[in-house]
C-alpha cells in the first residue's frame, strides 16, 4: 500500500487507500476487519479504493491479493510394468497437446490439488509425490511405507488425507511442513477413497468391504461405519454438505446418503447396468455424470441430483474400452468432460452427447488412467497498514479594533477565526460576541459566515468549513452613544463541534471611547452688563474649546450681528451673511481653545432696553452649542420696555412684554420669522394692540399660527407712537426650548 503510510493521520472522515500489485490481481479490502470493497488491478499494476465514514481513533486496513492463474488439468498415466509413472499438466478443453509431463512415482493411484493450486499430490505405491505447480517439478516424496490410493485436502487446515487401503488406515499429512501427522485406523475396511464435509467437521471414507466410515476430522475418532453398498470405489459430497454420493463398483449402482444426519442414512439407490468408477458435477452442481467403464461400450451416465434419476436420454456414448476417471473443470462452463482411460485421455461435450473430435491426448504403454484433478494456481499475499483518523480541530479567536472608538462615529471590530487543526472546522460552527451596551450594532459581515444580530449580541454561522492552518475574519461595525463609558470591554466566543482546546474559544479587547464635545465662551468689551450709549463701540471675543476627548473636525463658529447696532470688522475676516458671521476654523485638536472677534457699533435707538447677543459653535462631532449671553443696557427713548419674552406651550408661542413707562405710544405690533433678519419678518397681530397709558402696562398674545416643532422663531416688537413714529425692540428667539431676552432695533 502506498496510502496511507503507517501511522499517518488522516483529519477527514473520507480516505482513499491506494498501492500497487500483480496486474489483474483481484483485491479484498478490509477496514478494521470488515470488508469494505473488491477491486480488481488494472494493467498498470496500480488500485484505488475510497474509504467514507472513518471515525476519531485508530483504524487498520488489511488487502489481500489473490492471483488465479489459468486451471490446468493433472492426470497421472499408470505405465505396463514395475517404473516410474508420468503426470501430465494438460489444458484439454482447448488442445490435446500436454503442457508439461512430470515423472512421479510407479502404480500412481490418485491425484489431489492443494486449495491455492500450487502443490499437485500424487498417490504411489510408496507414498505421495509432491509436485509444484509453478514449475511442474517434484519437490519431494513424502513416504507413508506403503500403497496410497486417493485423497482429499481439509477445506480448512493444511491437511492431506489419503487412503491406505492394504494397510486399512487413512493417512494425516500436514502440507505445510510435508511431514506425516497420524493416522486413522480403520481396522479391516480397506479405505479407497476420502472425502471432507464442506466446513471440515467430518470424514468419509469409502471401503472395497462394502461400508462407509464416518469420522471426526478434527480428533480423527471414527464416529461410525455403516454396511453400505458393495466394493466401494469412490465419493463425491454435493455443494452444502447434505449429501454423499457412493459408487458401489460391485453394486452396479450409486448411494445416496443423508449426511445432514448423524449417522447418515441412505436416500436412495440408482441402479445403473454396470460397475460404477467415477462420479463428478458439473460446475453448477446441476447435473451429475458417472463413468462406467465396463459397459458395452462405456458410457457416461447422467442423474439429476434434483431428483436422483437417470437421465437416459442424455448418456454420453464412449470412444474408449474403459472410461473411469471423470474431470470437469470446476472453474469452467460445464460444457466438457475429460475422461481417462487405458491409454488416451478424451475430452466428451454433454451437447453432442459424444466426443469432441481432435481433443484425445495418447499415452505410449499406458496401463490405465485412474485419477486426476483440475488445479488453478491461487497465489495470495496480504499487506496491511494502521492509520490515525483525527477529525478535531484546534480553533480559535482573536478580536481586534483599529484606533480609539469615537461617541457618533462607526467603530470596526476585527474577529480573527484561526484553525490550528488538524481537522477542517465544520460547517455551522458559531462565533458569537455580545456587544457591550452603550455600543449600537450597525452591521456585522465575513466571507463564508452568516451573520445576523439580535439587540446586543451578533451571532455569525459558518456557511463554509474552514482548513486546518487557515484563517478567516468577521467585521462587526458599532457606534459608540454619548451614555458609553470611556471604554469597554468585548468578548467575543466560537463554538465548534470538534473543537478539542476550549483555553483559546473567546478573546476580550479592550476599547478606549472617545467623546467628542465643543464650548463656547462669549466675552466682551466693555464687559457684560455695561451700559452703551449710540456711538459706542463693543468688541465680542468668541472662545471655541475641544472640551471632550476626541479630536474636532469641521468645527464652526456663528453669531448674528445684536440688533440696534452696526458691524465694524472681524477677526479672522469675515464678512456677515443675512446679518449673520461665520467662521470656519477646522480641526481643534483636545483642550485647544481658538478665539474670534468682531466688533460693532451702537446706533442710536432712543429707548432704554439691552443690547443682546449669543453665539453657537458646531463641529462634524458635534451638534450647535449657544454660548453665554451678553446684555449691555441702553439709555432710553419713548418707553422704557422692562422685559420681552416669548415661551413654547402646547404647541404655540405665549409672548409677553412689560413697559416701566410710555411716552407718546399709540400701541404695538408683534412680527415674526424663521431667521434673525427682520427684513424677512411677517406681521402676527391682525390689529394695533393699544397703549395701556404713560404709567406702562402688561401686554400678552398667543401666536397660535405657528407649527411645532419647527426650528427656530424670531419675534419683533414695533412701537408707533402718535406721531408715527416706530421703534423696534427684538427680537426674541425660541429655538430647542431655550428664550432669548431682546436687543433694540430702530
């Protein structure tokens, strides 16, 4: 075998067992003892057999090789006088030409072929000549000190037993060693012939005192002798075992016995009309043919086994005097019968119901022809091999994460699935992390796995198996919320079906959160709270700060120029907008502060209110932040407005402003936009709301035209006086909830 090799460790539970052996050598493969496939050689010497289904642990295959070679017929010619006789090695069912011719030893009375076909013995008046089949020459003469006639080999054992029959005993040799084991004593019976049941249990022994031995093949004990038939020649047991056939020579007939009982008991009896030598089956056991050689002329008679009766009809008519061994090749169609007389040896079709012409093989000084037997050369040879079959696998994970998750933003988990072997890891293995809270699950994906998440915990399924030493990855991707800590912990875990080192299955990593946050600071010159006259000028200073712990991108600066006063400059340069500034600064790296200016000018309003003014600062990590408001009172002109304000409720606007006092006032109009220009303002009041009186008064109106939740609204108080003069007040914004108090336009 060239695969596997001894001690080879398979890690699949399919395998194919490979080698080389005899060209159209015929293979039986076992595994661990139990057949698994027949295969045949092919011309180049080589074979394949698949092995499906090996389990954990070790297991062995066994292949035995049978070569058979083409059966040859043995026939040994008894020679006129006291010399050595010839074994001829024919093929007679294709020419009459021997193969080969062998001397064997003189009165040569049997032949018997070993089970494997390469020893040939042959029965002589000294003992038993050993032939070997490959080169047709004797290997030696096993001397039993005395005439042999025939024999048969055990079915199991390397025995050979032939008959003694001048010195009433059978015979025990072991053809393993060619030495002489014992004997069976069958005191006055004069054993012919011997036979073997089909699983080697019993004996029998067919006696010219007109009798049958039964004997014990195992301790050679003889069970029995029973007075049957006459001049007993030889036997021939059928198929199973259940039946032995008899030919009583001088009984002029064959007995039928009953060998499934012990002892056996006669069936029946076929008269035949003359003396009875040989018996022999065809291949299929269907039919049975008897020689018998002193019939005029000599036939061949067949019975049907079935039903133990003559086949008149299909008697073979003879060529020769004395037709007495019989030999139908047990490997063939069935469809020849060779027969050995006093001088020629002649193949018989049971077509033609005669002789075959051109297949007659003479033997110069050719006494007779009593025995033969057909012998096919069965060389064997077994080889075997134990192999390992591990089907585990050492599989596990490593989780990983590029750089520092960051609050908003998508954040990768890297699992890295590894396959230490030897096994591939299965199909359906799962690898499963719970994500911690705080940490949004948005995707989670990888080549050859099937993922899917439930709230927390990602479960990804492996749609393909994975090789030993090979690795594959899952992605999970996550946004961190504001409510996550500064970091996290992850877990992630793999179970599979084979796995056999549980230490490397699940993987923490560490994660750092970042968390992005923006300030702004509004100061001012003069400070907040001083009062400003017309003409005078403030300065705002604007201080941006990273206050989180994540670096800031895109970060932007957005303040709208106060009502009641007039842009100057910028620092940096910018130019307003709608009346609105905006600077770009860009990235701010954690705990940088970046500072803006602006300056404007105070225009002269007549009216004591406050100059009012907030800024908002946003980045790409971080939604607009307002920052502290500043309020510079101003001197006052035709009122003195002591609050205006304006509050979300239930969906509407609630506005309400209070004057100290009111000099000359008609009354008021409220207006109102979605922007801190008031140029873009619409009117709310349908009609003049009226002056209270000079003492000031309460004022309140609800904007029920409004939608919430929008986005953001401006209100703007106009004073009309009786001379028609106006003075705007405003705006104030509601915008997410929060009010801001009025700066004063006029």
């Amino acid at each position: 075998m060239t695969s596997p090799t001894a001690g080879q460790v398979v890690t699949t539970p399919t395998s194919t067992v490979t080698g080389t052996a005899t060209a159209g050598a015929v293979l039986t493969v076992r595994l661990d003892g139990t057949v698994v496939a027949t295969v045949t050689v092919d011309g180049t010497g080589q074979w394949s057999v698949p092995l499906t289904g090996l389990t954990q642990g070790n297991h062995t295959v066994t292949v035995e090789a049978v070569v058979e070679r083409p059966s040859r017929l043995y026939w040994a010619a008894m020679l006129d006088g006291q010399r050595p006789d010839t074994l001829y090695v024919t093929d007679p069912t294709v020419s009459a030409t021997p193969l080969a011719t062998i001397s064997v030893g003189s009165d040569a009375d049997g032949v018997t072929a070993s089970r494997d076909g390469l020893r040939v013995y042959v029965s002589h008046e000294h003992g038993v000549d050993v032939v070997d089949t490959t080169t047709n020459t004797v290997l030696t003469t096993i001397d039993l000190a005395g005439h042999t006639h025939l024999g048969s080999i055990h079915p199991t054992r390397n025995e050979l037993w032939v008959a003694q029959r001048d010195l009433n005993r059978i015979a025990r040799v072991d053809t393993a060693t060619n030495t002489v084991l014992g004997f069976v004593a069958l005191a006055g019976e004069k054993p012919h012939d011997v036979v073997f049941a089909p699983d080697g249990s019993r004996a029998y022994s067919s006696n010219i005192e007109n009798s049958i031995s039964v004997i014990d093949a195992t301790s050679g004990a003889v069970l029995s002798t029973l007075p049957i038939g006459n001049n007993n020649r030889r036997l021939l047991m059928n198929q199973d075992g259940s039946r032995l056939y008899v030919t009583a020579y001088g009984q002029n007939a064959v007995v039928v016995m009953d060998t499934s009982v012990q002892p056996p008991t006669v069936v029946t009896t076929i008269p035949l009309q003359s003396p009875v030598e040989d018996l022999v089956f065809n291949p299929d056991f269907s039919r049975l043919y008897a020689s018998l050689p002193e019939a005029s002329p000599p036939v061949i008679a067949v019975i049907d086994p079935a039903t133990n009766v003559r086949v008149t009809a299909d008697t073979i008519r003879g060529s020769m005097t004395d037709i007495r061994d019989l030999a139908i090749d047990p490997w063939g169609t069935g469809e020849q019968i060779v027969g050995g007389n006093a001088g020629f040896s002649q193949v018989y079709s049971p077509v033609t119901r005669g002789p075959i012409p051109d297949r007659q093989t003479t033997v110069a000084d050719s006494f007779r022809i009593y025995d033969s037997d057909w012998a096919r050369q069965r060389e064997t040879a077994t080889a075997s091999v134990t192999f390992a079959v591990d089907l585990t696998a050492d599989v596990g994970v490593h989780k990983t994460h590029a750089g520092d998750f960051v609050v908003g933003q998508d954040g990768v988990y890297t699992i890295a699935i590894t396959n230490h072997g030897p096994a591939a890891m299965p199909v359906g293995t799962v690898v499963e992390d719970v994500v911690p809270t705080g940490l949004t699950v948005v995707a989670a994906q990888g080549t050859g796995w099937a993922c899917a998440a439930s709230g927390q915990t990602v479960t990804c399924s492996a749609t393909a198996a994975l090789p030993a030493l090979a690795t594959s990855t899952v992605q999970i991707t996550v946004i961190p919320q504001a409510s996550v800590g500064d970091s996290v912990i992850n877990r992630a875990c793999i179970t599979a079906a084979n796995d056999a080192n549980p230490t490397n299955d699940c993987d923490d990593d560490l994660t750092t959160i970042l968390h992005p946050s923006l300030g702004i600071v509004k100061r001012s010159t003069p400070p907040n709270g001083t009062a400003v006259a017309a003409g005078n000028t403030i300065t705002y200073f604007l201080d941006v700060t990273n206050t989180g712990t994540a670096p800031l991108t895109g970060v932007t600066v957005r303040d709208a120029i106060p009502e009641a006063t007039a842009f100057i400059a910028a620092d940096p340069v910018v130019a307003p907008v709608d009346g609105v500034l905006t600077w770009v600064i860009g990235d701010l790296a954690v705990g940088a502060t970046q500072t803006v200016q602006f300056q404007v000018r105070v225009l002269p309003i007549g009216t004591t209110v406050a100059i009012r003014n907030v800024a908002q600062a946003a980045s790409d990590q971080t939604s607009e932040q307002d920052s502290n408001l500043l309020i510079h009172p101003f001197d006052p002109t035709s009122i003195s407005l002591v609050s205006f304000d304006a509050v979300i409720m239930g969906g509407m606007v609630d506005l309400r402003w209070v004057t100290g006092s009111e000099v000359n006032t008609l009354g008021f109009h409220l207006y109102r936009s979605t922007t801190p220009n008031r140029n873009e303002a619409t009117r709310v009041t349908t009609s003049l709301i009226p002056s209270q009186g000079a003492t000031g008064g309460s004022y309140h109106m609800t904007d029920v035209s409004v939608v919430a939740p929008l986005g953001q609204w401006s209100y703007w108080l106009e004073e009309i006086e009786l001379t028609g003069q106006t003075t705007w007040y405003g705006p104030v914004t509601v915008r997410m909830h929060t009010i801001y108090s009025p700066a004063v336009m006029r």
